[in-house]
C-alpha cells in the first residue's frame, strides 16, 4: 500500500477512531468525526470542550487515531499527540451551518474546540499486506500539504 492510497483512505473515511489512555490507566476509544487533513500528519476533530476525552489529553495527549474501510477491509493507524486547540482559525474551518444546535453561542462557545491530532508514525494493512509508516515518511509526504476537507474532495 502507497502512501497515496493511505491518504485516499482518509480522505473517503467520514470518521476515526480515537484512542487514548485516561487517568486511571485504562485504555478509551472514541468515535470521532474527522475530515479535515493536512496530508497524512495532521488531522482535525471538532468537540465538546468538556467531554471526558478533552479533560484526559488535556493530561496526557499520547493517543492514536484509526481510520478504516470496512468495504475493503483497510485499515491505517496513526500514534501521536492530541492537543485541544481554542485557535478560531481552527474553529472556523471545522464550523458547519447546524452546529449551533450543538454550541448554541457559536464559534465562540466555551463548549467548542478542536482537537489537532499530528502522528509521529503508522501501520497500516490491508489485503496485500501491512507495514509500518515512519516519522520521516511522513515528513517527506506532508511536505507542502495544506489542510483540506478530504471527505468534501472525495465525495463532493
């Protein structure tokens, strides 16, 4: 599997998973909305700021991010770090006309943030295979990307 098919995979993946340890060590998986990518290295999530899974990377922002295609039975792991962002560039470009439903105040809300998970490294399988993706792959194939919304560029 390219590098080009694992962005591909992102991009057509609608959500994530999103793991991560809590304080009392136990290991926690959340579902999470994601379509916004900067290459293979970056990824946005939009939440609640006071979900249980913010107040834990607040703490500790060791965490994976999983992305599959049970059609294909394709998988992709990233391991990184979490960290909750408050940044209104951030806010905006994950804003959707309807979210006020969620975040009654708006962009503005004190309930509203960002998670920006950035990888250190991968693995990734499918049928023909799996390996592992290193911080220098990475690197080399996020070079001059940009965030964009891969689900809206895949399915638009």
């Amino acid at each position: 599997m390219e590098l080009r098919e694992i962005k591909s995979l992102i991009d057509r993946s609608l959500f994530a998973s999103l793991g991560y340890t809590d304080s009392e060590g136990r290991q926690n998986i959340r579902r999470v909305f994601c379509v916004w990518h900067k290459g293979l290295g970056q990824h946005l999530i939009s939440t609640n700021t006071s979900s249980s899974h913010v107040r834990e990377l607040l703490k500790n922002g060791t965490a994976c991010l999983y992305f599959s295609d049970d059609e294909t039975f394709e998988g992709v792991c990233l391991y990184g770090k979490a960290e909750v962002s408050r940044e209104r560039a951030h806010k905006e470009l994950l804003w959707n006309e309807g979210d006020e439903k969620y975040y009654p105040n708006g962009i503005d809300d004190e309930d509203y943030c960002v998670i920006v998970f950035t990888a250190e490294s991968g693995r990734y399988y499918r049928f023909d295979g799996k390996a592992d993706i290193t911080a220098e792959e990475l690197s080399a194939y996020d070079k001059d990307a940009e965030f964009e919304n891969g689900y809206s560029k895949t399915h638009g």
